[in-house]
C-alpha cells in the first residue's frame, strides 16, 4: 500500500538537508507556520506528478544557494531524484536521466490543501484549474488537448486584438479550439459523471443523512461542429473585445446541494463535508482509471476540521498511504517529524 518510502532534500526551499523516512502507512510532520512542512509534500509532488502544485524551480531553490536537490525512494527501491542547477531541471531515475519525469513513473496523488475547504465559494478559474488537475491526472489525454486548446486560443486572441481581423485569419484557429475544446468537454462531462455516480452515497456517510449533492457542468455541452459555429457566431462580438468569448476557459462547475445551488444554500459543515467527499472520491476514481494507489498529502487541514471530519478523513484513507503534515498533533496520532 506504501509507494514512498523515504524523502531527503538539499536546499529545498527553507531546508538546506531534510529527511524523512515513511515506513507507516501515516507518516505526521509537525511543525510551526513556516517551518517547511508544505515544502516537504511539494517535494513529495514533484517526484510523483513531475511538476510542483505551487511554484517553479526559481522559487523552490533555497535563497543565495546554486542547486537544489530532492531523492525520493519508494518502496520498490526506486530512487526518483531531482536537480535544479538554477537553469535547468532534470530527472534521474535508476541512472536515466530525462528533463520531464516519465509517463510511466507517475504516481496519482490526492492533494488536501486548506484553500480546497473553499472551493464551492472560490472563483471560476480557482475552481476550472481544480478540476483540471484532477483529469489530467485521470487521463494524460485530457492535458494535452487542453494545453493544445489554450496554445490556438491564445493566438486567436492575438489576432483578435488586431485592428483589422477577417474571418479567414480565425477560421485555422477556430477549427482547432473547436477541436481540442470539445475534447475537453466530453472529457469533463465524462468524469463529472463518475463523479457525480458516487457523490450523494459517499456524502451520505460522512453526514449521516439523506441530503443529495452533485456537481453539475456550467457550459455548453457541444460537439466540434457546434463548438465551430459558435465561434463563427461569436465573430462580431469577439472583435470588438478583443478576445474569446465563447469555449472552455470561460467554463465552470457548480456544487449542488439538495438540487439548489450550494454556495449559498449549504452550510460552512455541508460545503466541507461535500469537499471531503469530493476527496474519497478522487482517490477511488484514480486508482480505477490509473490503477495505481493514489497517494494521499494532507497539508495542514486538521485545524479547518472539526473532530468528526478529521475521524471520516483518517478513516476512509486508511487503506492509502497517507503523509499528513499539521501545527498541532491531532488526537491519537504518532509523530513522524517534528520541525
Ligand atoms: N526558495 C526559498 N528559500 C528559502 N526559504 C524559502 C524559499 N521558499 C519559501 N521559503 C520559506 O520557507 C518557509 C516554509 O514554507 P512552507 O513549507 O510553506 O512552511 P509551512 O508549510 O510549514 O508553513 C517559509 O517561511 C518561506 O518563506
Ligand atoms: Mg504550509
């Protein structure tokens, strides 16, 4: 069940040398605010997903030092190691050497971090960009089409930002944003579908009632010929802005709770308990689509949680490994890591 075994840094962020072993299935870091305990689960991150969920390699080399350096060991005796020379990363695993972390050597992970508690209430994008990381981890398919959406949208702005544009010098842009766009959407729709399957029942037993929620696509659910026309359709409207205003960027989720729209109907415990099962079920749908066991980081979420939630969240990831870090020791638990 365990997939890290071991984690050790150089000049990671606040830490010059950092190491850790994760032999339990739960492995607590305590620390005060800003001692690096975030910092430890970004390391986690970058050596399972390639990419680190807060900042680039500029910012994670330690101030005034000239490399940083992270070795994750899992539990099958890989060794994932990671150099940053201050220009250039690199990924080095059993002695292959590559700029991006291989396909095959990610690892599906659930994320926790205390700004998802507000996700129902959080802007568009905040919540566009949650989702998105989600099915890219769920499918690798879906971030390619959508890094080829943004790149045609981005010169179809440029264009539009022009003085003079004529339908011709959109049409190659359109047809490609109509392209990868409605890939994306049939792929949201897919997975809020899964989703959606689980939520209500999995909501269910955090609550303990018979409250329903989902989660329900704010967009046009179109096809490539219609996401065109609509393009098409939008000519005038877009020249004069200067911009895109129809596709997938401007696209968003909407949290239901009791068949009414949750942020503003639900309560501050409902919104939370929605959030924690969006959780369970994120670390389910990727080990079935991935098939491989998610790991589980919850950074400093406990103090957000009253007693039940904490219990439900141990709880239901107790067949994962989890790395949890947190300012207090939440009640029962071993420390793995004081800071
Ligand atoms: N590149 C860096 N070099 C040195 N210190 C950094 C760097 N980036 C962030 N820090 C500092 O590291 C500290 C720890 O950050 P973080 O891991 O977020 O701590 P925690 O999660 O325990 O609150 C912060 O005080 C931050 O200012
Ligand atoms: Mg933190």
């Amino acid at each position: 069940m365990n997939i890290v075994k071991k984690v050790s840094l150089k000049n990671f962020r606040c830490h010059e040398e950092f190491d850790l072993d994760c032999n339990r299935p739960t492995t607590l870091i305590i620390g005060e605010n800003g001692s690096g305990k975030t910092s430890v689960l970004e390391a986690i991150y970058l050596a399972l997903r390639g990419k680190s969920f807060k900042g680039v390699d500029k910012e994670i080399l330690k101030r005034e030092a000239d490399f940083y350096r992270a070795e994750i060991e899992l539990m099958d005796a890989q060794k994932i190691i990671i150099r940053f020379d201050g220009r250039k990363k690199e990924f080095e695993i059993d002695g292959k050497k590559s700029l991006r972390l291989p396909k095959k050597n990610r690892y599906p992970v659930v994320l926790f971090e205390p700004d998802d508690i507000y996700l129902v209430g959080s802007s568009p994008s905040r919540r566009r960009d949650y989702f998105d990381e989600l099915f890219k981890q769920i499918n690798e398919n879906y971030g390619a089409a959508l890094s080829k959406y943004n790149k045609a949208l981005r010169q179809r702005n440029d264009l539009l930002k022009n003085e003079i544009v004529s339908r011709d010098d959109l049409f190659s842009w359109n047809v490609m944003c109509a392209n990868y766009g409605a890939e994306v959407i049939r792929r949201r729709v897919h997975n809020l579908k899964k989703i959606n399957e689980k939520m209500t029942d999995i909501y269910r037993n955090i609550a303990k009632n018979g409250d329903e929620c989902s989660i329900k696509y704010i967009g046009a659910e179109v096809d490539e010929n219609d996401y065109l026309k609509n393009l098409e359709n939008n000519f005038e409207r877009d020249c004069v802005l200067g911009y895109t205003t129809f596709g997938i960027h401007r696209d968003d989720y909407e949290f239901i709770f009791n068949k009414k729209k949750a942020d503003g109907s639900a309560s501050r415990g409902e919104n939370r308990s929605m959030i924690l099962s969006l959780k369970f079920i994120e670390a389910q749908i990727l080990e079935q689509e991935v098939g491989k066991k998610p790991v589980v980081l919850l950074d400093d979420i406990f103090s957000e949680l009253d007693e039940m939630r904490q219990r439900h969240l141990i709880d239901n990831f107790k067949n994962y490994q989890m790395i949890i870090t947190s300012t207090a020791v939440p009640s029962e638990m071993r420390v793995d890591k004081k800071l």
